[in-house]
C-alpha cells in the first residue's frame, strides 16, 4: 500500500482535516490508510472486529456494489475452464452479494448505516456520526456492536 502523509492538527475528536495553526499540536496521518485499518492499529477495535470488517469490504468489493466507472473485460468462460470452486465471475460476483446482504441483515437497521459508511465507503468516523447527525462520538460504540454481529454472522472468533 502506498503511503501518503500529511500533518494534521490533533483535537479531542482525533486528527482534524486542516493543516496545524501555529503553535498547535500536530499529528502525522496516512490518507492512504482506511478507517477501520485506523481504528484497529490505536486499539479501538479487537482483531475479530477487524477481521470482520475486512471480510465485509472484500465482499463489497467482490460483489462490485460501488459505482462502475468502465465495462467489464472479463474473459469469456470457456468451457471447462472454471475460476475459484468452478464458479463462474457472475456466479462469484452473486455469492458475495449474498454474503453481503446476510452480514449487513446481520447487523440491523439501526447498525448498518455507520458499518457501510466505515467499512464500505472509507468515511472517517467523524464524517459518518455527521452524515448520520449522530453525537460526536457515539459511532465508535455503534460501529463496534455492528462489527460483533458481522463476526458472529462470518463465525469469526
């Protein structure tokens, strides 16, 4: 992973967005880093959580429910030959779809919207208790009950 630092200004709610005034304290931040990748490394979360997470995204991605930008150029099965369990793009594509769809079920209404804003669409904690018009601060706890319940859901540990 490329590494992209810039100092930013250290408040009680973390790094802020803007440079350091003057005279200010100051911490070093890694844009390239995710939030959750973030959370994990100063403790906020433990390894299942994490784990969790990761797992989440990686079905996100799989399913390719971000926005497209280009067509697919997929080669064309051919036959006999067959990717990962012999399942086909399409076919893997739905799979995670599906594993998607159970893990955020299995967090809930009310857990979801801070887990697919964190883990799916990289926003900062900050950002998303704002989005959500939620007090500052209540995402970490709400983030780590939904990240319980995508574990139990993926059996992790």
């Amino acid at each position: 992973m490329q590494r992209r630092l810039v100092e930013r200004e250290l408040t009680s709610e973390g790094p802020a967005a803007h440079a350091p005034a003057k005279g200010r304290r100051s911490v070093t931040v890694n844009l390239a880093e995710s939030p959750l990748t973030w959370l994990h490394a100063r403790g906020h979360l433990s390894d299942a959580q994490f784990a969790a997470g990761e797992r989440l995204r990686r079905d996100f991605e799989a399913a390719q429910l971000s926005a497209g930008v280009t067509m697919r150029w997929d080669p064309v099965r051919v036959q006999g030959g067959g990717g990962e369990r012999g399942l086909t793009a399409t076919e893997r594509q739905l799979a995670a779809r599906q594993r998607f769809d159970g893990a955020v079920a299995q967090a809930g209404p009310g857990l979801s919207d801070v887990l697919w804003r964190v883990v799916c669409a990289g926003e900062t904690l900050p950002d998303a208790e704002r989005a959500l018009a939620w007090p500052v601060r209540s995402g970490k706890l709400v983030l780590r009950l939904a990240l319980d319940r995508v574990a139990g859901f993926y059996r992790i540990g």
